[in-house]
C-alpha cells in the first residue's frame, strides 16, 4: 500500500512545530504514528512508542521506535506498557474519531505524567481554500489533507480550544501550521486563523 503521508521538513510545517516542541530526554508516546517519522526525526534523545490502526504502519513504526502496536481510538482499551509518557501527540488523529473528548480523557488520565505536555494538530477548516470553495458552493472531500474523505470532525481554532478545555490542560502555546505561508503568520498572526492550514496545541497537564 502507498502511503500518502510523509514528514514535512519545512520550517513552519505541522511536523517541523510538533518536533520543535517535545524537547529532549523525553518519554512521547505518538498516537496514530503512521510510519513513525516523527519519531524518526525527533531528537535522538527521546524514546517513541506508538499506535495506529494499520498493521503496515505499525511495522514500519517498530523499526524507529521503541516499541508500537495495533490500537483502535474508537475501541479504547489498556495499553501493554506499565508507564505514563512526558508527551502525548495526537498528530492529525483526533478528526478521524467517533468521540475526540473520550480518547483525549482516557489517554490523559492514564497514560500521561503529572504535569505532561500534550501536543494536539487538527486541520483547520477556516483556512482560505476552503473559505473560497464555500463560496463558490464546492464542500468536495478529497483523499488527503484538510477535506480528507475519513474526516468525522472539522475544526477551527475557536472550537479547537473548546475541545481541549474540557480536559484537565492548560495551553501553553498555539501555532498554526503552513508551509507556504508560515514565515507571514509567525509576523503577523492575525491572520493565523485564515492562512494555516493546521492548527497546533500545545498543552500542559494541570492537575
């Protein structure tokens, strides 16, 4: 199967924010990891371990990582790892999930340290693409990307942080993710919620 994601290695990608944000000597544990190319790029310092719901991408995992496993979001259950992890990233996962809140709640409350970070991206779907294709009357989904076809949830930033203050989380930062226009936003964010096409949390545990 060929697999249509890959890592961004601009500046102001999505992959480039989650990796500039982990530190170093960390525990992560990647929530939907694909192949695993976070991890493969992150810091040498840090230990991956990861989930996702394809076999293929599980096996690619486990040659950069630690150790990874088969894992359904809609079907939570125990892990086999007798740890809490420092970070969590839900890397582009949480829009393709029944309940968003309930992976969020239970990966949080258990598998998380006190005082973890959580690094959440979403596509943003009040980026000006789809802004215009609206006006134009076109809501066409696509195989990847913000109008993925496997979407069950849209999300801009407003209601992006509506989600994650449900939570036991304090947000610590907030990027919008854009390989083309990145460099503008970083200058002048205002216009983030227009020109991004992810957006990016980052997010402290608070209790």
């Amino acid at each position: 199967m060929s697999n249509p994601y890959k890592f961004n290695t601009s500046k102001y990608s999505t992959h480039s924010i989650i990796n500039a944000n982990i530190d170093t000597n960390k525990t992560v544990l990647d929530i939907g990891c694909n192949y695993g190319y976070i991890g493969k790029h992150s810091d040498s310092s840090n230990t991956f371990y990861g989930l996702d719901y394809l076999q293929e991408s599980v096996d690619k995992a486990k040659e950069v990582y630690k150790d990874a496993m088969l894992y359904d979001l809609n079907n939570l259950k125990e892990l086999p790892w007798n740890k809490k992890f420092d970070t969590l990233i839900f890397a582009d996962v949480l829009e393709h999930v029944l309940y968003p809140d309930q992976v969020l709640d239970f990966f949080i409350n258990n598998y998380l340290k006190k005082e973890g970070k959580v690094i959440i991206s979403l596509p943003n779907i009040a980026n000006w693409q789809i802004r215009l294709n609206l006006f134009f009357g076109k809501f066409d989904y696509t195989e990847t990307g913000i109008m993925d076809k496997t979407h069950l949830h849209f999300y801009t930033f407003k209601t992006a942080k509506e989600l994650i203050q449900k939570q036991d989380l304090s947000i610590s930062n907030i990027y919008g993710g854009a390989t083309f226009f990145g460099k503008i936003i970083r200058k002048a964010t205002f216009l983030k919620e227009l020109l991004s096409t992810n957006i990016i949390y980052i997010c402290e545990k608070t209790t």
